[in-house]
C-alpha cells in the first residue's frame, strides 16, 4: 500500500530553518551534492532551474533508527507549502488515478537523477502531495 516516503519543507532562509528544525527535533541536514556528470541536475518542477536542496535525516525516539526522511529547500513561490511525498509503484498509472478520481496533476513526471520520478498533485480538497516512483535510471 503506498505510504508517505518524504516531505519536502520550503523555507525563505535556509541557516534560520536549518537551526530551527535541528534544534527542536535534532534533524541531521546536509545538502546534497550537485550531480558532476551528465545524468543531469535537481531542477525545479515549477521554474525548470537548478535548485539546491538540503536532505533531512530524522531517526526515533527511543532507538535512533533511521525513520522518514525528507528535503529542505528555498520556497519557489509564494504559497509553496510544506509537500508530503507517497511512494507508488508509477508516478504515470498514479497520475492518471489521481485525474480519474477528480484530483489535478499540477506538474507531471519530472525526474530526480538516479533517485526516481515524482509528480505534484491537488486532491479534491485543494491539498497538494506528490507522488514519487524510486529508480536509480532516472535521467
């Protein structure tokens, strides 16, 4: 059954954001490194430009076992909100699934090189999510 696999926080400082969320909770973030060959770079799915981004560790309370994990990045508009991320097995069969059912495909497959696919979706309630296929081949 498809499950939240990441969140996604959009933030207008990234030291100030990057303080609070390790402080208050103790997250690990690191910002990942930009791809050196040609399978390509982390673009945006709005604007279409490199972007960086920040990968958030967070583990349990009681063991320190790894638990979901999730992305820190500079807000791309004004009301980009916080993204919660569910693993599907396709982002193209889900995407259908979600215009079938009455929800919006904001934007359409976009790839993560060598980390997979996602698409940014609208519920029927107006709520955004994506959906994220993994794939090591994504280009």
């Amino acid at each position: 059954m498809p499950t939240i696999v990441h969140f996604e926080i959009p933030v207008d400082d990234v030291e100030r954001a990057k303080k609070f969320y390790n402080g208050l909770f103790g997250w690990k973030i690191e910002k990942l490194p930009v791809a050196d060959n040609d399978d390509g770079e982390l673009t945006s799915a709005a604007t279409g430009q490199p972007i960086e981004y920040w990968m958030i560790t967070t583990t349990t309370d009681d063991r320190g076992s790894e638990a979901i994990g999730g992305g820190l990045m500079k807000r791309q508009m004004p009301e980009h909100q916080v993204t919660n991320y569910i693993g599907v097995t396709s982002v193209d069969e889900y995407s259908s699934k979600v215009e079938s059912l009455g929800g919006k495909v904001l934007a359409h497959k976009h790839p993560v090189p060598r980390m997979g696919y996602f698409a940014l979706c609208l519920d029927t309630e107006n709520n955004a999510f994506a959906i994220w296929e993994s794939s090591k081949d994504a280009k």
